[in-house]
C-alpha cells in the first residue's frame, strides 16, 4: 500500500470522526421552535431522530467510538513503522523503540482527531445547528440504523454489569457536558438570544462549585460583634448603630463565639435583660470550615433553614461568617436587603488629582481608579496605607502620611482599622505610563 493511500484513508477516518460530531451535536441543538415552524422531509427526519434521543445518541456514539478506534490502529499500522525506522539510524531499537514509536504515533491521532474531529466540529454545529442538521439529516439516519444493533448489544451485555455495582442506566434525554453547555451560551451571546445578564449568571451557577466558604466569607475584621461581658444596653447600641440583622456573640475572645443573635428576634422582646435574650433571641453558631464548598454550604444552609453560619479555619478560629445572601449573590449578583439603603461607594473622585477611599476597597480598584501602581504584598486600600505607617492608628485619630506617589490622610478609625481616607496624587517629574 503506498503512502498516499495510507494518508487518504487516515484523513477519510478523521472526516467521518468530524462528520459524527456534527450530526450528534447539531440533531441535539436544533432549536424546537425552528423544528416546529419548518417543512419538507428533512426536517421530519430531524424530528424522528430527536423522538428517539437515546437510542440515536447511543448509536452514533459506537459509531464515534469505532471510528476513534480504527483511526488509532490505522495511524500505528501505517505510520509507526516509519518512526521505528527513524530511531534505528540513531541505534534506538527493540521493544522499546517500537513502544515508543506506537505512543507517538497514538498521541499525534489523538491530538488532531481531538480538534479536528471534535473541538472544531463541535463549535461549528453549535452555532449553526438547523443548517447541518438538515444538511446532515440522510446520512445521520444511515449511521443510527447501521450501528443501533451494535448500540442495543453493548446496552445488553452491560446490562448484568450495572447490577453487580446497583447502577440504573440514565433516563431517555440529551447528556450534554458542563463545557458543551458554555459553548451554547457563548453561541446563544454572540447571537442575541442569550443577553448578557443570562450569560453571567449561567456562568456564575458553574463558578459557584468551585468556591469555598473562604472565598466567599466576610473577614472577621469587617464583623459588627456583640460581647457576653457587655450590659444589655451596650448591646443596644450596637444594634441600633449597625444595619444587620445577625451579630456574632462572642466570650472574652472573637475566636470563641458563643452564640448568634437574631435582632428580629430582640426587637420582639418586652423584656430585654441579658437572660432573657439569651434564651429568646440567640442561637447555636452553625460552624463551617474554610474548606467547605459553596454548593455543599448553600444546600446544607437551605436544608437546616439556617441564615447565618460562622466560618472557622483550620485552628478552630473564627476566619469570617457567610450568609444565605452572600451565597446567592455569588450567582445573581448584589442582593440587598433594604432598597432604601445606600451603600457608598469604595472610591469616589473629588477632582482629577483627589478621592475619598474606603480602607476596604480592594487595592486593583485603587490602582484602576488613580492610574499608579501600588508595590507590595496586600488585599485592600487600609493595608497599602498600613505600611507607610510606623504603627497601628489609635481608633477616633486622624493622620497625615505620604509617599513619592501621594499624601494619605486617614479620617476615619474603628476598632485599629482604616475605614476612610482621603487620597491625593503628587506631581512626579518625569513620570511616564510605563513606570
């Protein structure tokens, strides 16, 4: 056989591969409203294979199963040979030699079937897939018919096996991969069917398995506490001063909370002695590590009817709390939970050279807004300022510091912490975009 016919028939297995793809993704993705509106044969034929999904995705499936695997024998029937042959000029012969040159072999057919006869195919029909599905529609009805006897015996002989380990075999339905799903949503976007809210919040229900109760917790600096050695009037002020609805109560040290006190609840009391709104209006802390993943928290907070849980790091300290809306902001965006409230914002221009910065606002944010770089190893504004101080500020001072690159003035401190600043740029010399 000579060498062009060997690559003919490798690159004719490949078009199938990518032929395949197309039909099982495109017969899938057309869209029902166009099935429902369109006429003549090919659509009919289309809307056979659809009423029979699992069947047809499991034939065609064999089918790409078989073609992967003559490609693979082919490309190391035609082509490993020449590789062996390279290696003996250089004295590398034998077994090892052959074994070599079959993984190469394998690993370069595995590499352009998978973009070739997958990756591309899959985008193409996605985002066209009524055009190739009526394009495609006889020879995907050839295909299905050709290996569904095949598809049934592989469903059969698996059959005892999947009782062995108590596994039922999946519903009659479409089984799409998380990465096919964004591949539609990406297409959906790029077409106008899917706005840019819908996008951001498929994407942000995918992100959410991957978060940590961490990643998504308020810092315990950033906590409004209540305190068991504090009268119930102290108390008092506290809630009344602060917008939550849920306080940490702590004994004698933030990292041993006793207890979670709802204000619905304290607001109800008549009687308002420290006892009685123990025992009326404070809960068990609901305890999570760091660890814990957002989708296991939110179902488990959801099940318990539970708001408010504490979450501890790996020393059994407190490292931050996390709330049912903190849980759902992470798909749908801010949630809050009085319209009427208005938030200020973390960086607010006074004029081309000074700004009114909260010490919380995130140190990308500030650099974004003032156009510098800031050096160093920190999170928010507050530890930037933290170290062009000489020490940590007294809570109710004022301060004055500076740098080559602006004059800070720290107006506001609670509890040693940098709430406000106000920000002002110095003139540099020379100063160009690339420094």
């Amino acid at each position: 056989m000579t060498l062009t016919l060997k690559i003919l028939i490798e690159i004719l297995l490949i078009i199938f591969g990518n032929l395949l793809t197309l039909m099982e993704i495109s017969v899938v993705s057309a869209s029902e409203t166009d099935l429902s509106s369109g006429k003549g044969k090919r659509i009919k034929r289309i809307t056979r294979l659809r009423k029979n999904t699992k069947s047809y995705l499991g034939s065609l499936r064999f089918a790409m199963t078989f073609n992967d695997i003559a490609t693979g024998a082919c490309a190391v029937l035609f082509f490993s040979g020449y590789l062996t042959g390279a290696f003996s000029k250089i004295s590398f012969t034998g077994l090892l030699a052959d074994f070599v040159s079959v993984l190469i072999t394998l690993a370069v057919t595995a590499l352009v079937v998978c973009i070739v006869g997958e990756y591309i195919p899959k985008y193409i029909a996605i985002k066209y897939p009524l055009q190739i599905a009526k394009a495609l529609g006889s020879l995907a009805t050839a295909v299905y018919f050709v290996f569904l006897p095949f598809s049934k015996a592989s469903a059969v002989a698996a059959a005892p096996f999947l009782k062995i380990f108590d596994v039922t075999p999946a519903e009659e339905g479409v089984s799409i991969t998380e990465e096919e799903i964004k591949i539609l949503v990406e297409a959906g976007s790029e077409k106008g069917t899917i706005d840019s809210e819908e996008k951001e919040f498929i994407e942000n229900v995918f992100a959410f398995d991957d978060l940590t109760a961490n990643d998504i917790a308020t810092h315990r600096t950033g906590i409004t506490l209540l305190w068991t050695s504090e009268s119930p009037e102290e108390w008092e002020k506290t809630i009344l001063k602060s917008s939550h609805t849920f306080f940490p109560v702590c004994d004698e040290k933030i990292d041993n909370v006793v207890g979670v006190l709802n204000s619905k609840d304290y607001f109800r009391l008549k009687n308002r002695s420290l006892e009685n709104i123990k025992r009326h209006a404070i809960t068990q802390p609901y305890f999570v590590p760091e660890t814990m993943k957002a989708n296991s928290l939110f179902r488990n907070m959801k099940q318990k009817r539970i708001y408010f849980a504490v979450v501890i790091d790996e020393y059994g300290g407190m490292s931050g709390i996390v709330t049912i809306n903190d849980l759902l902001e992470c798909i749908v965006g801010d949630i809050y939970d009085d319209p009427a409230v208005n938030r200020l914002p973390d960086i607010e221009p006074l004029d081309s050279k000074k700004w009114l910065i909260r010490g919380s606002a995130p140190v990308e944010d500030v650099e974004k807004a003032l156009g510098v770089r800031l050096e160093g190893d920190f999170d928010t504004f507050a530890g930037y300022v933290l170290t062009m101080l000489s020490s940590i500020p007294e809570d109710g001072s004022t301060l004055m510091v500076e740098n080559e690159i602006m004059t800070v003035r720290i107006t506001s401190v609670t509890d040693h912490r940098i709430e406000k600043t106000m920000v002002s740029l110095k003139d540099i010399p020379g100063e160009t975009e690339d420094d």
